[in-house]
C-alpha cells in the first residue's frame, strides 16, 4: 500500500468538561437569585390587578397570558429562520443567483398567468 496517498486520520478535537460546566453553570447560579427576588418583588409589591374576582376574568388573564408567551416562541423561530436565508446563497439577485422553480411550478403558474 502506498503511504503518499493515504490521508492521516483526523486528530481529536481537545474538549474541557469544566470549562463548558463552568461557563454554563457560572451564568445559572448568578441568574437565579436574581430571577427569585424579581419573583417575590412582584407578587408582593405589586397591587393586585383590577377586575379578577371572578374566575372566569383570571382564567382568559392566563389565557392571554400563555398566548403572548407563545408569540414570542413563534418570533424567535421566524428570526432564527430569518437569518439562515440572509445567509444562504442561493436566493440572492445582487450576485445573479435565484432560485428557479421546478418543473411542476412553472407550468403551475403558467396556467394562472
């Protein structure tokens, strides 16, 4: 067998366990007294909000509550989306590139043109 055309196996790649426990347990254990004292800020400094005697008033409070919080989910994963297009070449006119339909769109929006 010749040696010039065999390819060198790939050298491990160095990984230090406590310098990424480090780095994720560091941000935690500061963020969490923080996040506490918010907490009980505001469920005892805050005056009670107005109208939620009834049970029905606090559950669609709740309701619209989740509602925002899953918005925000939706956001990120549009951002996220959002930024792997910007980068992706393949759609971009300023350098000449398009994506071109298939043969099944063209014909599509043949019919409807």
């Amino acid at each position: 067998m010749d040696n010039a055309n065999s390819v060198a196996p790939p050298q491990p790649v160095e990984f230090d366990l406590r310098s990424q426990q480090k780095a994720t347990v560091v941000p935690i254990a500061v963020a969490f007294p923080i996040a506490i004292m918010l907490w009980f800020g505001a469920y005892y400094l805050l005056p009670p909000l107005v109208g939620m005697d009834d049970v029905l008033a606090r559950l669609m409070f709740s309701l619209k509550c989740s509602c925002v919080a899953i918005l925000f989910c939706f956001v990120t994963g549009i951002e996220a989306v959002a930024h792997e297009r910007l980068r992706c070449p393949s759609d971009q006119p300023a350098l000449g590139l398009r994506n071109a339909p298939d043969a099944g769109q063209s014909s599509l929006l043949a019919e409807y043109a």
